[in-house]
C-alpha cells in the first residue's frame, strides 16, 4: 500500500512546495511593485541597476545575437536548399530573430549575468545583517534594492532586446552576402519586406516582461537566502535556473497569446 | 541634529518587556521573557549561544515578529502600534551589529553619511544634501576615533575594530535616544575591545540614551553596563548591577562569568 501511496503523496508535497513558492513570488513581487507608488524612490539604485543590467550586457548580448543571426543564415539555407527555397532566408532570419531568438538569448543571457549579480548582492547583503542594517536606518529594504532594480530589468531589456534584433540582422545579412553569395540590396528588401512591426513590438513586450522576471527571481532568491557563503550561492543558482526556466514559459506564454491564429 | 526628547510617562520604563515569546519550528528561543529597562541605563544581557539574546534584541528592532508578548517603548506596544507609530518608535533605536554590517557597495564615509540622510530624512526635516552629509560624517568618524580622510576607503580595507567604530559612527548618526549593541568586542583583541567599550559609553553618556549590550565578553560587560541581566534557554533567569556580575550569588551566573566547566549548565550538544 505505502509503496503506491508514498509516491502520491511525495508528489503532492512537491506541488503544494511549488504552489507555495509561487505564491511566496507573487507576494514579494506586489509588495516591490508597490513602493513604485510610494515616495521616496531610490533614484540613484535605479540608474546603477539600469547601466549595470542594460550597458554592460550589450557586448554578451551583442555576440550572441550577432553569431545567432548568422548561424541561422547558414542552417536555413542548408535546409532550404532541398526544397530551392533559399530566398527565403531573409525573412526568416529577421522573424527568428525578432520574435524569438532576440528576447530569449537576450534574457537567458542577462539571466546568467544579471540575475545571478542580484541574486549574490543582495544575498551577501542578508547572510551579513546589512539588510538589517538597512531597516535599523529607518530604510525599507524592499524600497531601496528590490523596487529600483525590478523597474531596471524591466526597462533594460527591450532595450537590449533592440540591439539584439539589429545584429542578429546583420549577423545573417553577413553570412548571406559574404558567405552564401546574395546580393546585399535583394537580401535587404527581403528583410524589410518580411519585417513587421508587430514582430518587433511583441519582441520587445516579451523582453519587458523576461527583465522583470529576471530582476525579481534574483531579488527573491537573494532576498531569502540563508546560511553564510553557501546559501548565497545555491541562492544564486536558484535565480539563474529559476528565471531561465520561467523565462521560457512564459515566453510559450506570449507567443500563445500573441501569435497563435 | 539629535532626536527630539520622547517624554516617558513617570515611572514608566524606557523599555518594557512582557511574556515574550519566540519559536523557530519547535525550538523555543524565547520562553516568556520579561525585562524592564529605566531611561539612561544600560542594560548588559549576557548568555550562552543560543541562549536567545540575539533574538530578543531583533524583536524590539522589528526584524523578527514574536509570537507572543509585548514590547512597549515609552509606553507604546510596539507589537500593536500602527506601523507609522511602530517606525517613529524604531526611529530612536541606533544599532550597531556585530560585524559592523557596512555596506560593502558604499565608501565608509558614505555608510556614514547615509545613517545622516536616513535618520534626518525621517523626521519631516530638510534632508541633508549628499556632500552637508558627508561633512557630518566626517565629524562622527572622528568622534569615534577615525580620521576623517578614512571615509573615503572602502569598508573591506579596514580592521575589525575601525569597522566597528564605523559602524558606531553611523549608529549615532540619527543622535538616538535607545541604543543597542550586538556582541561589541567578539573578534576585537583585548585593547581594541576596551577602547570600543569606552567609545560606547562615551556615545551613550553625551547622547544620554538608553542602552541594551549582549555580550560573552565579561569585561566588556563591566565596563559598558550598570545593570545586567542573563537569559539560559530563552528565559530571563537573573537581573541585578553589572558589579554584581562577577559575584550574582546565582549558580548558574556565577558558572557563566567565571567560565567554569562543572555547574549547572549543561552543553547541549545535540537538540
């Protein structure tokens, strides 16, 4: 009997775990997102947080696109080549990028190198009282390092997320004229006549809302750390795991809302 | 500049604690603590590990919610106050941790000079300007012995003892009417403890604030006390002078400040 039922129940321990850090999340989430209503705001943090998660993420994030878009180029037109399609490369490149490959390598990048930073920050913050020292100071901590670098992730991103969909262009415009011999003008009408606004713009919805969760799971994980040295670091890699993770649900999320006809 | 006197009704304890009562799953930190501390004294806790004298203090700060109990400042229940009572109580509070707890992102003037900004900005005054807080700051660091060329290091290149003079200086920033300290002189040698001891009671004196000490440090304990108290498993088992500390007449005090190994305490290795 227990050798049917102890696999029940540890699986319902295990939802009832997730429905609890679930909700743990959006209660954390509301109470920063309030303080964004409630005077004073930490205009300081906030720009800090913006150049550190947008400035010094252009040149991972630029690569990335930029290498993406032309490895794109190349398998498109291994695999287009069966069906004598290759024309279409241009138009792929440009929907890949800007509806997909932009905001997730972006985010899964800024996941790795921002949210693990405030994950680590704010952690070692907690394990040395500093947190604490902060609520002596008649400062609410929420307000001070949560709220500044949630409205950062969000805004940083799709700004990002812009520079990743230009390269990620010119990163397949490359191979296909170097390369694969297109013309660059027929190449480039066939991006722009492929191009849609709303690719764009969903792209860019899509980055806002990976910057959020990335600024909030390494705030969380951060934030609720425990344990010294070793807490900071699982901490950490709970923010970088559970952001990639919620990054590409939600990502099936949006595309589902955004695209599916 | 200081905090603006907080009338304490007669006779009325600065501090007043009553059935405290704190758990962490099922072990009982805090088991029905009551302790009365006068304006201007200053009250030295003292415990074994674990004894709950962290806790007690992170209870009147806030930091943790107890589970039973009541803690009234001048008069006020601060487990029941609205939360805008409840922080201009807390405002009065200054704290220094026992490992400074500098902000490691902040130049050690600018630790300071944010306890100035924080504190001023509270009290619906003129905050102070960035560069007006740094120069505050310099006087504070060299009330407690730094020059004030220091703030402009970062709080990684400092000793252990400057880092607590630091983070003295930015306890008394807000000029604070109750004062706590977390286990001042652990990891200071022998003079270095002394002379944050003299320090604190220097504060304490010139801002004539209340004062609530937890320490191992018997010497410490000494110097920065006039009254004592000793918490065992979460209970308040003994209250008297600081001068009694050394000679209580209670077996378990005596045992504690003498470091005896045979005596009523036990270690607990295991619970």
């Amino acid at each position: 009997m227990n050798a049917v039922l102890d696999p029940i129940a540890a699986l319902g321990r295990a939802a009832l775990g997730l429905i609890k850090q679930a909700g743990a999340l959006a209660l954390f989430a509301l109470e920063a997102l309030s303080h964004l209503v409630r005077p004073p705001f930490y205009w300081r943090i906030f720009f800090s947080s913006l150049i550190e998660t947008g400035f010094f993420s252009l040149p991972v994030v630029a690569l990335t696109a930029l290498f993406s878009g032309a490895v794109i180029a190349l398998q498109s037109y291994v695999g287009f080549g069966q069906y004598h399609v290759q024309s279409a490369i241009a138009g792929i490149v440009v929907l890949a990028v800007t509806r997909e490959l932009g905001p997730v390598l972006a985010g899964l990048m800024v996941a790795g190198r921002v949210g693990a930073a405030m994950s680590a920050q704010i952690g070692t913050m907690r394990v040395t009282d500093q947190i604490d020292a902060l609520t002596t100071l008649s400062t609410d901590p929420m307000k001070y390092l949560v709220t500044p670098r949630l409205l950062a992730g969000t805004l940083a991103l799709p700004c990002l997320v812009l520079v990743a969909d230009i390269l990620g262009v010119m990163g397949g415009f490359t191979v296909s004229v170097a390369k694969l011999g297109f013309s660059p003008s027929t190449y480039i009408t066939a991006t722009l006549d492929s191009l849609k606004t709303m690719d764009v713009v969903v792209g860019l919805v899509k980055a806002a809302v990976f910057g959020f969760l990335i600024a909030l799971l390494g705030c969380y994980n951060g934030y609720n750390s425990r344990g010294g040295a070793e807490g900071v670091g699982s901490a950490t890699t709970a923010a970088v795991v559970g952001a990639s993770i919620l990054l590409l649900l939600f990502d099936y999320l949006l595309t589902d809302l955004f695209f599916s006809q | 500049m200081s905090t603006p006197p907080v009338s304490t009704p007669l006779g009325t304890p600065k501090i007043r604690i009553r059935g405290l009562h704190k758990a962490f799953g099922s072990k009982i930190v805090l088991d029905g603590v009551d302790l009365d501390v006068e304006a201007g004294t200053s009250m030295v806790i003292i415990g074994g590990s674990g004894s709950g004298k962290s806790v007690l203090l992170r209870c009147i700060l806030g930091l943790i919610e107890p589970d039973a109990g009541t803690i009234e400042i001048d008069g006020e229940n601060l487990l029941t106050a609205s939360r805008s009572k409840q922080d201009a109580l807390r405002r009065q509070i200054g704290m220094l941790f026992q490992n400074g707890a500098l902000f490691d992102s902040m130049s050690v003037g600018e630790n300071v000079a944010f306890g100035v900004r924080a504190k001023h900005s509270d009290r619906n005054g003129a905050t102070p300007s960035r560069t007006q807080a740094l120069q505050i700051a310099g006087g504070l660091l060299e009330q407690v012995g730094l020059d004030p060329s220091v703030g402009e290091l970062s709080p990684s290149e400092l000793s252990g003892g400057m880092q607590k003079r630091v983070g003295l200086a930015r306890a008394i920033a807000g000029s604070p009417n109750i004062m706590f300290f977390d286990e001042p002189t652990t990891g200071l040698d022998p003079i270095m403890g002394a002379v944050i001891d003299g320090l604190i009671v220097d504060c304490v004196q010139k801002l004539g604030s209340t004062a609530i000490a937890i320490t191992h440090d018997m010497a410490s304990a000494q110097r920065i006390g006039n009254r004592a108290a000793m918490l065992y498993r979460g209970k308040l088992i003994w209250q008297g002078e600081a001068s009694e500390l050394m000679n209580s007449g209670n077996a378990m005090v005596d045992q504690f400040t003498h470091g005896r190994r045979e005596g009523p305490i036990t270690m607990e290795l295991r619970k």
